[in-house]
C-alpha cells in the first residue's frame, strides 16, 4: 500500500510537502541493485500531489520532473517525457535564458524529439544548446563537441551533409584538442565523417 495518499484539495503546503518527501524517500528504497527504479508509478503519484499543494517551482517539483524524465528517458519512454521537459524548461528559464540548466533540458529535449522523429525541431533546439554553451563553457569544452555531434547527426537526417560534416569536424578538431590526435575514441568520429563525404 501507498505511504500516503493525495491529500484533498485545500490541504496545506507542509502536510503536502511532508507526504511528497514520503512518496520520494520511498522510491529511493525501490532502487534497484543496478541502480534504476523498475516502474515509474510512485513518481508520478508523487507528482501529482506536489502538483496540488506545492509551488511550481518548489524544489520536490523540480526534483520529482527531473527523477521522472530520466526514468521515461531510460525506458524510451519519450512521449511521456515530453511534456515533463517542457515543464522543467519554463522553471529553468527563471534563471536566465543563457543559463547552463536551461541548455541540459533543451539537450533532453532535443534528444527526445529526435528519438520521435521530428529532426527539424531536434536540428533547432540542437542549435540552441550550442549557442548556449559556446557562452557558457570553455571553448574545447567536450559538451560543446557533443552538441556538435548531435546537430551533426540532425542535419544528416535532415539530408543537410555539408553542415552535418561542418559541425562533425569542428567537434573532432575539439576532441583532438582536448584528447590527441590519436585517441582511440576518435575512430567513430572519424568514421562517421568518412561516411559522409560517400
């Protein structure tokens, strides 16, 4: 049986935050020995009453969106976790559009659609998260050769090859920089600009 159940509408923002702090230490116990949580029901029970009696941006919210979208993320769940990154990427742009936090959620959220599919909105929000850490970050930063990467991999699908092969070679100059030129993690990047050029 649930620790608690929803409590009715009206009830208080601490009776409310006391039984979400319940449902999510709760979770913690389901982990399992690999380190995942099988199923994703105490979450979004959870949710729901943080969503009743809580502030949007409480941080049991943010906390409960974030835990819930990794889990529908690791069950290729990712019509479900939509509309949860959605709502993190409002609360995140609380702290500036440019912000680091905002950029994590537009990657989760271009991966997503991506995976659905929809390669215009990937290549867009793929776009974005660059700009946001080109201003952010250090410039051979690896997360900014990986958002190269995955716009690379967006435009490919989009049948753009001369951007594809324009930002997978800006990401292996970074790579190299930062790695040598003769790491073997290189192979694969290097492959995929051979491909290209076919």
């Amino acid at each position: 049986a649930s620790p608690c159940t929803a409590p009715p509408l009206g009830a208080t923002t601490s009776a409310g935050s006391i039984c979400v702090s319940v449902l999510i230490e709760t979770e913690a116990l389901a982990v399992q020995p690999a380190g995942r949580v099988q199923h994703p029901g105490g979450q979004r029970q959870a949710l729901e009453i943080a969503d009743r009696t809580l502030e949007p941006n409480d941080p049991d919210v943010v906390l409960l969106l974030t835990d819930l979208t990794r889990l529908y993320l690791r069950k290729s769940a990712f019509d479900s976790a939509e509309p949860l990154l959605l709502r993190l990427f409002e609360i995140k742009r609380s702290k500036g559009d440019d912000h680091p936090e905002v950029g994590t959620v537009l990657a989760s959220l271009a991966t997503v659609r991506q995976a659905l599919g929809r390669h215009e909105s990937a290549e867009q929000l793929w776009r974005r998260v660059l700009e946001i850490r080109e201003l952010t970050l250090a410039p051979n930063h690896f997360a900014i050769a990986t958002a190269l990467e995955h716009l690379a991999n967006s435009c490919a699908a989009r049948g753009k090859i001369a951007e594809a092969l324009s930002a997978f070679q800006r990401a292996l100059s970074i790579r190299e920089k930062t790695l040598g030129v003769d790491h073997p993690s290189l192979r694969i990047s290097r492959e995929r600009i051979a491909d290209l050029r076919l």
